[in-house]
C-alpha cells in the first residue's frame, strides 16, 4: 500500500509496530515508505532485558538486545534506544509525537501524505504512561488506563490534522488487527456478544473488530453498520478513494475488494459476501458466507491444540452470534449450507494452485503470466 501511494505522489512514513520482515532489504523503507520510526518486530521484545538469563545470554554470545529503529528510504536503518521496560510505557507518546510532527511539516510543504500509525497498546508486555497510570477515579486497572491512553493519543493525531487545516482533505482509518481479551498477561476486553477472544479463533470474537473512517463531507458521518469489511479491502478501498485504483497490482490475485462505493454512501453494500479465516498455518479455520459460519478447525487458547472437528461446524450468527448452536446437530436440514460455503473454498483453493503463497524469506520474483 504505502508503495502505490508513493507512486501516486504521496509522502509515506510508518510509526511504531513493522513485524513483516527484520532484516535489512525487508524494512519499511524497502517496501514504499519513505522514512520510518519503531520495532521491527512485537513489543514483547521490550521484556526480554528484565531476564538475567537473557543479560547473561547477551554478554556471553553478543546476541544484540532489541532496539527501537528508524531509517529513511535509501539508507540503512539504524538503532536509536533501548527497547525495553523503561520505554514502554512512553512508546505510544514518542510514536504519536512523530506523527503529528510528520503532519504539520507535510501540511506546511503542502505536500499529501500517507501515515500508517500503529500503537503499541494493547500488547504484553504493559505498563501505563505516568499521565494515565490511575489518574483517574472514573476507570479502575491497567487495562482502563491503556485503553484511555489510546483514546487520547487518536485524538492528538485529529487535533494535529485539524490544526494543520486538513481535517476535510484527509481520510483517517483506525482499527483494530484482531479481537480482545483471552490474555491473562492483560486482563480486561470484553468480546460482547461475540464467542470467544484473541486467543481461541476463528470464533467471531478473535477476529470481529471495530473500523471506524472519517473524512468530512465526502463519506456520510454517523453511519453505524454491520456490512462485512475485511483489513484486506483497505487497500482497493482507499485506492479506490483517492482515484488511484488503476494502479492496484494486476499481476497476482488481490485478496480484497473495492468498497469505496459504501464508503461514500453511493452503495448499500460493500460487496463482500464471504471471509476466509486462516490458522497459524496457513490453512483455512473458517469460512464466513453472508452469517453463515463454517467452522473446519478451531482452538480454544494458545495453550490449546488446533481440533478438527468431525465434521464442520454451521453456525446462523444473525440468530446465534455466540456460536454456541452448532446447526448441523440442532438442525440436520442446513446440509444446503454447505454449497456456498464449499464453492469459496474451491475458488481459494483454485487460486493457490495458480498462484502458490509466497514462502517467509522467499524472495519473490512474481508469477508466471497465466493465459
């Protein structure tokens, strides 16, 4: 994403959490940003120094301790501080410092931008900033205090964008990357009506998340709805917003579909009718067709094994979003259900076969043009 919106003119930066590659050549500035600030991998890495075990491990064999990184495209990325528990409780301070620092500098350059902040709450291990750190007597808990942190750090990112004069020419998204809770290493979250946490997919509560997207008098305010959106439609989309779309890569299949059109109340819909859930593995755990739930593999934690069940589980989630009545046994009549759902399964499947995924490391050279 961040490279078509440097091929369409924009200044591209990346804050806080990358976790898609380490090493050199596999940085954000080798994959369209123009400069970036954060870790390269996850923030439990901030733990690791607290181990006299791991401290001994480092001075024995030199193994390096993690670092917050930053690096400008054509350059090397270089350590800047420790990453460790004494920066942790800052880190959503110094990644939202930036980006509004990044903000007010393209706005004065006059130059359009494309910021992807990702802050590092809420992820073990936690600790809470001195400013929220039960500051207040109207929330109890870590998990209170991070979730009140968060709030105050999106809203230092609009009150940049607003004072910059570019509230009504900038398209902000925020979501979330997976469900809540089921972490006793942060306790707190709550999955609604929804079965299941972070820890125990596919169930609706590891995966159902919350979007929200703002831009003033061009998408409708206030719209409240239950469409399915998957975070792979990002990219379609908000090319499709910005009139890019025709730069979308042509020579691999795109997992994610255009709902510009929604987003702009010109459609109902977004279009999308099914979602694959995928295990650790890479194979599929779910599929979702409109509210009917298969469920071919689920896990109920981290601590837990990977179960398959003797035949799929079907689930009506507009009746029952907890998923707790299993229709092939409370039913028997559902057997219909499995057509659908079967033909999203053979269509991924088909693709794979044309267009294997790309191995960790592989160094990708693009497919063979398919007649």
């Amino acid at each position: 994403m961040a490279k078509l919106f440097s091929d369409s003119g924009y200044a591209t930066a990346l804050y806080g959490k990358w976790h898609l590659g380490a090493e050199e050549g596999r940085l954000p500035t080798n994959q369209g940003f123009d400069e970036w600030w954060g870790y390269k991998d996850s923030m439990d890495e901030a733990g690791w120094t607290s181990y006299g075990f791991y401290r001994d491990l480092v001075k024995q064999t030199g193994t390096p301790t993690p670092k917050v990184w930053e690096g400008r495209k054509g350059s090397l990325s270089t350590p800047v501080r420790e990453l460790d528990l004494q920066v942790r409780p800052l880190m959503d301070e110094l990644i939202v410092q930036k980006a509004a620092n990044y903000i007010r500098n393209n706005a004065t350059a006059g130059k359009p931008f494309f910021i992807y902040v990702a802050l590092s709450h809420v992820h073990p291990p936690e600790k809470a900033h001195p400013d929220f750190d039960q500051k207040s007597p109207d929330r109890w808990g870590l998990y209170a205090d991070l979730i009140a942190e968060m709030d105050y750090r999106v809203g230092q990112i609009l009150d940049a964008i607003d004072k910059a004069g570019l509230a009504e020419d900038t398209i902000v998204v925020l979501s979330s990357d997976n469900g809540t809770g089921g972490i006793p290493a942060v306790p707190g979250g709550s999955s609604g009506p929804w079965r299941g946490y972070f820890s125990n997919p596919p169930y609706e509560g590891s995966m159902r998340v919350p979007a929200i997207i703002r831009w003033p008098n061009k998408i409708p305010a206030g719209v409240v709805t239950e469409e399915m959106f998957a975070a792979h439609d990002w990219m379609p989309t908000l090319t499709g917003l910005i009139g890019e779309s025709n730069r979308m890569p042509k020579d691999r299949p795109i997992d994610g579909i255009d709902a510009s059109a929604f987003m702009l109340g010109k459609s109902k819909t977004t279009s999308r009718t099914y979602y694959l859930f995928f295990g650790p593995d890479g194979e599929p755990m779910s599929v979702k067709w409109r509210n009917v739930k298969m469920i071919l593999r689920y896990a109920e934690g981290f601590d837990k094994p990977i179960l398959k069940p003797y035949f799929p589980l079907i689930f009506d989630l507009s009746s029952d979003p907890h998923e707790d009545n299993n229709l092939f046994v409370t039913k028997m009549d559902c057997g219909w259900m499995v057509g659908p759902v079967f033909k999203v399964m053979y269509e991924f499947m088909e693709s794979v076969e044309l267009y294997p995924n790309i191995k960790p490391g592989e160094d990708f050279k693009g497919y063979v043009k398919q007649d």
